[in-house]
C-alpha cells in the first residue's frame, strides 16, 4: 500500500508541475508531458500517441483527458483524479489569487470611479458595433 502511495504521489506531483509551468492550454503541455511521462518510464513513444489519439477523441480539454488517462494506466481510478486533480490545481490557485487579488482592488475608490467612467464608453461601443 505504501508504494501505491508513492505512485500517486508522484503522479500528482508530476501533474502539478506541468500544470504550473505551462500557458498556453493543453496543446503547449504536450512536450512537458511526453518528456515526463517518457522519463518516469510510465509509457513509450507508441503509448504517448495512443494518449494523445484517445484524449483527443474524447469530449474536454485535452490537457485533462491526457493527465486521466495517463493517470488511470499508471494508478488505477485514483491515479486518474491525483493525475487529473495535479494538471487543474496551479490554475484553480492563481484564479482563486487573482479573485481575492480584485476583490480588494474593486473596493479603491479610484478603481470604481474609473470603471464608472468607463461603463458608458463600452455601452456606446456595443450599440456603435450594432
């Protein structure tokens, strides 16, 4: 039970990381996770574009339709959701920072002023492109 531990571990923690350290959505996280995923032994080149045929098939982002599937071969359904939960946790982090982040921010009476000014301008923009 330990070692199942350990692989679900490390199957999160690899997620994470190329969860954190890519932008740019599921088709720039390919080259991290093949190296990954080619490295930790988790599958050879013929599996990696099996991964990418069937998470492309699948209905979803394919960033997670990878991470689930690669987790699910590696660790099983709990692999699945420390593979799937790995891969959406740096994003759901900095969404939740920037919320808390503009929360604050919208309560500075210059920032409500200025969007005050700016609703009109936008309104007048709409209508303009009607």
């Amino acid at each position: 039970m330990k070692n199942k531990w350990k692989t679900l571990w490390q199957v999160f923690a690899t997620f994470f990381k190329i969860g954190a350290f890519t932008f740019g959505g599921g088709y720039a996280m390919l080259p991290l996770i093949q190296q990954e995923v080619l490295s930790k032994g988790w599958a050879d080149e013929k599996e990696i574009i099996n991964f990418i045929a069937v998470s492309e098939s699948t209905p979803g982002p394919f960033a997670i339709n990878m991470s689930t599937y690669i987790g699910t071969d590696e660790a099983g359904v709990l692999g699945a959701f420390f593979a799937t939960l790995g891969v959406v946790l740096p994003s759901f982090i900095i969404i939740l920072i920037i919320v808390i982040a503009l929360k604050n921010l919208m309560k500075n009476k210059g920032v409500q002023a200025f969007i005050g000014g700016v609703k009109p301008v936008v309104i007048g923009l709409i209508l303009g492109t009607a």
